[in-house]
C-alpha cells in the first residue's frame, strides 16, 4: 500500500497521462493494458513491501540475537575475568604452600639434626652415668668397708663401757645358718664378768643409711641366729643415721641402735 502523499502524486501522474493520452489517440485496450500493467507493478510493489517487512523482521530478529549473543558474551567474559582472578588466588595460594613448604622441610631439617645432636649428647650422658655408677659401685664398697671397720671400734668401746663386758674381736664374718652361707657385718663374742660362763654373741648390720627394708632383713638374720647359735644374741645395728621411724621399728623389734658417734638411739 503506497502512503497518501504518493497516492496523491499517482493520481495526479494518472490525471495527466489520461489527458494526454486523450490528446494522443490511445484506444480502451490501450488502457486496459495499462491498466494490467499498473496491477503488475501494485503487486511487485505489495510482494517488495512484504519482503522489505520480513528483511526488516528477520534484522530485528538478528538485532535481537545478536543482543542476547552479547549479553552471553558479556557473562562469558565476566566468567573468563573470575575464573582468571581466581587463577591468580590459586597461583598465589600454591605459591604460599610451596614457601611453606620449603619452611617446614628447614624446621624438620633442624630438628632432625637437633635430635642427632640431642641422640649423641644422650649416648655420651649414658656412658658418662654408666662410668659414674661403676664409681658409686666402687666408693660404696669403699664406704661399706670403711663404716665397718669404725663400727668394731666404736661397738666394742660403746658395750665395755656401757655393760662392762669383755668383747673379744668383732669383724666380718661368714655363717651357715640354713641352706646358705650368710655374710654378718659385724659378728663376735664377749663375755659379762656378773655371769661367768655366758657366752654373749655379737650379730651387727653395719650400714651408712640403715632403712626399714635393712631392719627388716637383719630381723630374719637374728632369728636364724638365735636358732643355731648357742648363748645369748646380741643384736645391734650400727649407723651414722636413720629416720625415726626407722629407730622405732629398730626399738620394737628388740634391737639395739648405736650411731657412729658412741651412743646409744
């Protein structure tokens, strides 16, 4: 369909054609061949609109794609722009580990080599307390020795001259009194000028410490002792120091207590 203002002009284009067609002697099937021919181009002119009209859809249809193809566009770019910003947070979070890593692997390098040092200082720890028990060993065989021999001496002061009696040698004796020989610290024989003809022994433990489980081991010692020895016993033990409650257990077993300084506990 033309718009007014061309189907005006038309009009006017026909007014003047016809008038002068008139004036030229064009006959009716003159006229109805313009006539068809003006149908024909009315309707290559409505098959060109219509066509125009579908060129003019299918570019707005194409606008419109090409609009979502940019709206996908721009996602997909804003997708590319994250993936790659948290690339970059992985990148830089290996790196870290990686850093951490070589941290660690120097701390347990430093460890590693203080536990060497620490293993070796142990070695020689254990051989330095290995020589020093062998020394301990040693000074308490010393220390024993030494303490019995002040012991003969200070007992056989302390009973002559708190009783009275005549104390023969006290030393370090041997004695089978059941089914194995025993080793008494301090064993001898004395005699009490009030009772001639009593034979008196002395069974000792000579100890620089004496303790409960000493007591309580010289205890078994004097029962076997009074068993097969013939007389009266005289159990003493002998020290430099002993808890008090180890001179109560010492006194209600019936034992008598001499410390290293001559007197009686």
């Amino acid at each position: 369909m033309f718009d007014a203002r061309t189907s005006e002009v038309l009009l006017h284009v026909l007014d003047r054609v016809i008038e002068q067609t008139r004036q030229a002697g064009i006959s009716r099937e003159d006229w109805s061949e313009l006539g068809r021919a003006l149908a024909v181009l009315t309707e290559a002119q409505t098959r060109s609109e219509e066509r125009l009209s579908r060129v003019e859809g299918a570019v707005e249809r194409l606008t419109e794609a090409q609009t979502r193809s940019e709206e996908r566009l721009s996602r997909v770019e804003g997708a590319i722009e994250r993936l790659t910003e948290a690339q970059a947070r992985t990148d830089e979070q290996v790196r870290k580990l990686v850093e951490a890593q070589a941290h660690t692997e120097e701390r347990v390098g430093r460890l590693e080599a203080a536990i060497e040092r620490l293993t070796e200082a142990q070695t020689r720890t254990e051989r330095a307390i290995e020589k020093l028990s062998q020394q301990v060993g040693g000074l308490s065989d010393t220390v024993g020795g030494d303490i019995e021999d002040i012991a003969y001496i200070v007992l056989y002061d302390v009973l002559k001259r708190e009783f009275g009696w005549q104390v023969g040698v006290l030393r370090r004796s041997w004695q089978m009194w059941g089914k194995e020989l025993e080793e008494i610290d301090v064993f001898g024989q004395a005699s009490d000028p009030k009772q001639p003809g009593k034979a008196i022994w002395i069974v000792g433990e000579a100890k620089h410490n004496l303790t409960i489980a000493d007591v309580k081991r010289f205890v078994r010692r004097v029962e076997r002792a009074r068993q097969h020895l013939t007389g009266e016993v005289f159990p003493v033990c002998f020290c430099y120091r002993a808890r008090p409650e180890v001179q109560q257990m010492v006194k209600e077993a019936g034992i008598h207590l001499v410390f290293s300084y001559g007197r009686f506990g």
